[in-house]
C-alpha cells in the first residue's frame, strides 16, 4: 500500500508576481505554476485518495484562513482545503490563482496556516508531511518566531521546500544583479529558516529544469511466486531437497496510461446500434458521457425475421477446429485438456554458462530469492547460489506459479552483488516456440552447382569491411574520464520510454490547458532517437569511407504517373522484335493469367482509349472473381489484382478509372449482388489500403482524402 502524503503550496500571488524579468515572456506568476501545477497534475494522475493536496494562496486581495483569529494572517487565502484534488478543483483553481492587486501579505504567516491544515487533517496517523512556498521574496515579511517554526516543523516532521523567482543559489550557479535590498534580506531570513529545519531551498529555475528529467514510479514489489524451490520430490524422499522462496520482477513493460472511451458532446439519449452510454459520472467533463460496449452473438436462421438469431453467451459452447470441423468439448469435460499441477519451482538440471544460448530468453526477468524472515531458507538458497557462481553454471526449473495453471520451463542464473544475493530467472521455450529460420550467408555465394564464390559484386570487398569495423568502432556509445576509466555515456537511469512519458506530460498539460498546443516533448526523453552529436562528429569521416568504398549513389525519388508519356524501351540493336516475330498485339485478357496480360496491353496502349479498354476489362474479371469465388478462396487473388490495378493507373495517370469502378464495386458488396454476402472481402480491402485514390496519390484525383477514408468504412454509400 503507497504512503499516505499531506501536501500544501503557498503559492504568491502578489502584484509584483505579473512582472516579466530577465526576458521571460510569460509573467512570473505563470512561470513559478509550470512547477506546482506539474507537481499537482501527477498527484492527480495517480488517483489515490491517500495522496491529500492543499492550496494557499500569498499576498491575495482577501482573507481567508481556517483559524478562529486572523489577525497576522491578512491576505492570505486557503484555495483548496487537503483532500483529493479532481479535475473539477483544478479548473477552479486555475480561475482562482491569478495575480492580485496587493504586496501586501507575509510569507512566514502563511506557513503557519499550512502547519495548521496539516495537523488537523493528518492528526497524529502517519503521513508523509510537505510544505512548498513559491514566492518571488519581495514585500515585508517578518522574522518573529522563526526559531519556533522551524522546531515546530521539525517535531512534526514536516519537510519544507522554498522555491524563489530567482532567488540566488551558488549551488546551482545563479546570481540576480542589481537585486532589490529587501528581496536579498527575505531571502536571507527564508534560507536560514530552511537550513534550521532541514528542508530544501533553492532557485525555480532549477526546479523548472528538473521538470524536463521524468519522473520514473516508484513500484512496490509484489511477489508473483511463493513456494519450494525442490531438488528431488519429498513425498517420497527424505534427503530432497527443498527451501521457501519468492519471485519478484527484475524487468517489466511500463505501459503508458490507457485511454477510455467516451462520446463527445451529442444527445446521449439515443445510444447506436452497437453502443449505449450510461450515466455521465460526477468527475467528468459536462461535454462527455462515458460508454460501455456490446457483443451480441448470431447464427444463421431462414425461420425469424431477418435470417439471423440472437444468442445469449450462456448459449454458447467451446469447439475446436479438427481439419475442416469443429469438435465440441463440453465444460464438464474441460478438465480433459488441463494438466494436473502442484504450486513449485522444481529443478530438473543444471548446464555450464557457456553452453547456453542468450537468444533462448523468452520473457521478463525476476528474481528468486528465499523466503522473508527465514534465515533457514536463505542459508540454504545462499549455499546453491554460491555453487552455481563457483562451477560458473546455470539450473534449469520447472516452475508452476500456482496450483493448476500450465508450467513453464525457466533458467536459473547466480547473481551476487555486495548487498544482496539471488537467483536471475527467465523463461526458455519448449520445442515448439523456437523458430530456425535459414538464411545465405554474408560471407560467401553458393552457385546453383554448389561452388562457393567468396569475391562476388554482392560481396564487400575488404576495403568496405575495414572501412566498417572503423565506423562501427567510432559509434560506440562509451567514454573515459579524467582518470582513464571507460564510462558509459548513456547510462540506463537516463534511458527513459519516450511513449509513456510523452503521454503522461500531453495528459498533465491538456488538463490545465484545455484549448493550447500541447508542448514539445523536452530533449531528455528525444536524446535517444538519433546518435550523440559527438559521436556523428567522431563517425563522420569513417561514414565517408563507407559510403566511397560501397559507392553509395542516392536513388531518385519515384515519380507519379511516370509512364502517361513514356519513350518505350527499345533495345541496343534498334530491332523492333514484336515486329520481326509477327507478334500480334494483346487485345482480350486471360482471366486465368490477368496481371501479366494487363500490364502487358497497358505497355503496348498507344491512347487512352487503350488504356480504358484495359480497365475495363481487368474491372470485368475481379468481379467474375468475387462472383465465383467459393467462401474466401479467391479474396487473395481479388485484392492483388485490385493493387496491381490502382497502381498501373496512378502511374498511367488515370485515377478517376479505378476510383468509377471502386465505387459501384461497394456498392455490390453490400447489396450482396457478387455471390452472396462478401463484407470480409471489403474489410481485406480496406486492411490492404487498395481504396480510393485520393490527391494525396495522384495530382489528377478529385477525390479528397476525408471522403476516401468514409467510403472505405463499412457503410452504404451517400447517393
């Protein structure tokens, strides 16, 4: 269970907050909210109730504070009491917190107010207790009791964090000039308060750059195993050998956060035919109405109206395919293809490290380690994991994670670090998970009479390959330091997933800023999709000498309707041999040979007549194709010939032939006029992007993309 945690910002909102300093181009105010509202938007994010967030507001134009006295607290603003923050408070907030008409207001006060909301709310639980004042340290602000602050703070272990709009901090190496005397002095009493306390002071700037380094989720582990780890079965031997242990993750996919479902706007009274809404819930936007889906299941049936019945999902049994049939196997009958399986991880072997594969790795890593609380267990696991490491070898276990389910075969690895010892586990697959593909080799060509031909013009030359192994030599990402010791310049702690934190920073900010552009992700998480500068730098010249001894050559770039007004091939001797072989040409196409015979009378087509003939012809044999075709035999075969068609017509620059045809072509489709029901073949259509061709493709479409994408969905055409 995650800690409990009790935050309250002091945020000033004084009249001095509206100023733009030191070229900034957005006031202070909004600068020093880039870190709070970063800061209570991933609060949010996580959806606990536990985690509590209070807002004050500094220096505003009322009073409001929960005390019975509030003489010495003027304009200052409780904004937002501790408890859950939601989506609806974050929009209030952000039409609360805008810039006041007054300096007036002290700083050292309002954290009073927030100790106060922190005791009553958290009372004597435990509870991760933080105080964060952002203030640009300008205005009075008085020094009586700061010593009775700071030992309040800390008797209530509560952190304090000051962050000033550019407050002078060495550490980080920043230093205003010409700055105002009483903002130096405020700073001053503010840094001796944070240093008497133990809490954090520092610069925003600082903390706003921080915000660009993702903040990685602290996970607590959960064990995914608990049980024996046996050598030997002891039911029936005494001297088997077995010790208590548990399996955590050492590895695992961190999934971005998902998305719901949810309709935009519209009545949702009047749900579609394969979607009904339920009761918008209080948290969200007045302008959406979360869904739920529906799966309805048929069958055909000439008796009811319509030609088909609705079942329940109780009606339902489970068959599998055998050749050409289903075989039923009833759910009192199940048991039949489960396997009967004991909770364990069991060793069946043991192999040299050397001998392994690394590529049979098959899942995420965990580790094993022995039982919490049992020093037995963990002398034991201690003794095979030390002989493991000595006699440099691997075990090989048969894990069943619970009783029942389907086991797994796994590789036991030794891992020994100062700290800690245990065991590194992955899956390896059974015989039937491995694939052996066979490739030819890169280092020699075999002829069709078995002769091997190691210097070939599809061979690199040694030039080339000394020329790689440099450039592949330069682009190592490792460095030395001052001292000689090679360092990894792109450590895994800086390795961040782009995606989910990407994700995470659109979500935070569209939150707090519904109608502005989302910003650019920050260069940490963009760092990893091209080459260190450095590195490029270093590579280049070797990069050069591949690209000299490879005799690269850039390939021009395709372009359309490149054969409308061809010049035809003629060959070096200038004989036409149509002509001497007395070769007619093609003028009806074999539907048994129709995308040779196409592309050949589209060569020999001297007019666009031609070319529509052609098309025509082509259009008449994919439908008798669809009519013919017995179930799905001849989909495959339809969708090539409708690519090989809308290809030869963008290059022939007549995209209007094949967007006529495709149009009634859907239509037949859906008014089952082709041979009976073939909507799957349109959805393999639409799959093989074969649709309309839209300007995007061709300059000579009229069709534009939006209406090229509505008629492939699956729905009657607008007449």
């Amino acid at each position: 269970m995650a800690e409990k945690e009790a935050t309250v910002y002091i945020v000033d909102v004084s009249k001095s907050m509206k100023q733009h300093n030191h070229g900034r181009d957005i006031s202070d105010l909004d600068w020093a909210m880039r870190y709070v509202w970063d800061k209570i938007t991933t609060t949010v994010g996580t959806g606990r109730k536990t985690a509590a967030v209070g807002v004050v507001g500094l220096k505003t134009d009322g009073t409001k504070v929960p005390l019975d006295d509030d003489e010495g607290y003027e304009n200052i603003t409780v904004m937002q009491d501790l408890g859950q923050v939601l989506m609806p408070d974050i929009r209030r907030l952000r039409e609360e917190i805008k810039p006041s008409h007054t300096d007036e207001g002290d700083a050292i006060s309002s954290l009073i107010v927030a100790i106060h909301m922190i005791n009553v709310y958290t009372k004597k639980l435990k509870y991760k207790r933080k105080i964060y004042l952002v203030t640009d340290g300008k205005g009075a602000m008085s020094s009586d009791g700061l010593g009775d602050i700071a030992s309040k703070l800390k008797s209530d272990n509560i952190e304090l964090i000051v962050l000033g709009v550019d407050f002078d901090d060495p550490d980080y190496g920043f230093k205003e000039e010409d700055k105002d005397l009483r903002k130096a002095e405020n700073e001053a009493l503010l840094r001796g308060l944070v240093e008497d306390c133990e809490g954090v002071y520092g610069t925003l700037a600082q903390a706003i750059q921080e915000l660009d380094t993702p903040r990685v989720k602290v996970v607590r582990g959960i064990p995914s195993f608990r049980g024996d780890l046996r050598l030997g079965d002891p039911t029936r031997y005494d001297t088997a050998l077995r010790i208590q242990v548990e399996r955590y993750y050492r590895t695992y996919v961190a999934k971005p956060p998902s998305a719901s479902s949810f309709v935009p706007g519209g009545d949702p009274s009047q749900p579609s035919a394969s979607i009904q809404t339920l009761e918008a819930g209080k948290d969200l936007d007045a302008n959406l109405t979360n869904v739920r889906f529906v799966r309805t299941y048929h069958v055909d049936d000439p008796t009811v109206a319509g030609g088909k019945r609705e079942l329940e999902r109780e009606e339902l049994a489970k068959g599998y395919e055998y050749g050409r049939t289903a075989v039923h196997i009833s759910e009192s009958d199940e048991n039949i293809t489960k396997l009967e399986t004991t909770a364990a991880l069991e060793l069946i072997g043991f192999i040299q490290a050397d001998h392994y594969d690394r590529f049979m790795n098959m899942s995420n890593s965990n580790v094993i380690i022995a039982q919490k609380t049992n020093e037995k267990a963990a002398l034991a696991l201690s003794s095979l994991i030390h002989a493991l490491f000595e006699l440099d070898c691997y075990a090989i276990g048969r894990l069943v994670v619970k009783d029942g389910k389907n086991p797994l075969i796994v590789l036991l690895a030794p891992s020994i670090e100062p700290d800690y010892e245990c065991l590194l586990e992955v899956q390896l697959p059974f015989y039937e998970d491995v694939r052996s593909y066979k490739f030819p080799p890169l280092d020699k060509v075999i002829t069709i009479s078995g002769k091997e031909v190691k210097e070939h013009r599809n061979l690199p030359n040694e030039d080339l390959v000394n020329a790689m192994s440099k450039y592949v030599d330069s682009m190592e990402l490792i460095d030395k330091d001052e001292e000689g010791e090679v360092i990894d310049t792109i450590p895994m702690e800086d390795n961040y997933s782009p995606l989910l934190h990407r994700i995470e920073q659109a979500v935070r900010w569209r939150a707090i800023h519904p109608n502005e552009p989302v910003p650019p992700p920050s260069e940490r998480l963009t760092r990893l999709s091209k080459p260190p500068k450095d590195a490029q730098e270093r590579a280049q010249k070797y990069l050069d000498r591949i690209i000299h001894a490879a005799d690269v050559k850039k390939v021009p770039p395709k372009t359309k309707g490149r054969k409308r007004n061809r010049d035809v091939d003629k060959p070096l001797s200038g004989l036409d041999v149509d002509e001497l072989l007395h070769r007619e040409k093609r003028a009806k196409i074999s539907p048994t040979n129709a995308i040779p015979e196409f592309k050949q009378m589209l060569a020999s087509a001297e007019n666009v007549e031609s070319i529509k003939d052609a098309a025509s012809q082509m259009q008449k044999i994919i439908e008798d194709h669809i009519r013919n075709s017995f179930g799905d035999s001849n989909y495959d075969r339809v969708v090539e010939e409708l690519g090989v068609l809308r290809e030869e017509l963008v290059d022939y620059e007549e995209p209007g032939l094949y967007n006529e045809f495709i149009r009634p072509l859907k239509e037949k489709i859906l008014k089952e006029k082709l041979g009976g029901d073939r909507q799957e073949l349109w959805w393999l259509i639409r799959r093989s992007k074969v649709g309309l061709i839209d300007k995007s493709v061709s300059d000579r479409s009229e069709v534009t993309e939006e209406e090229a994408k509505e008629v492939c969905i699956l729905t009657p055409l607008r007449k």
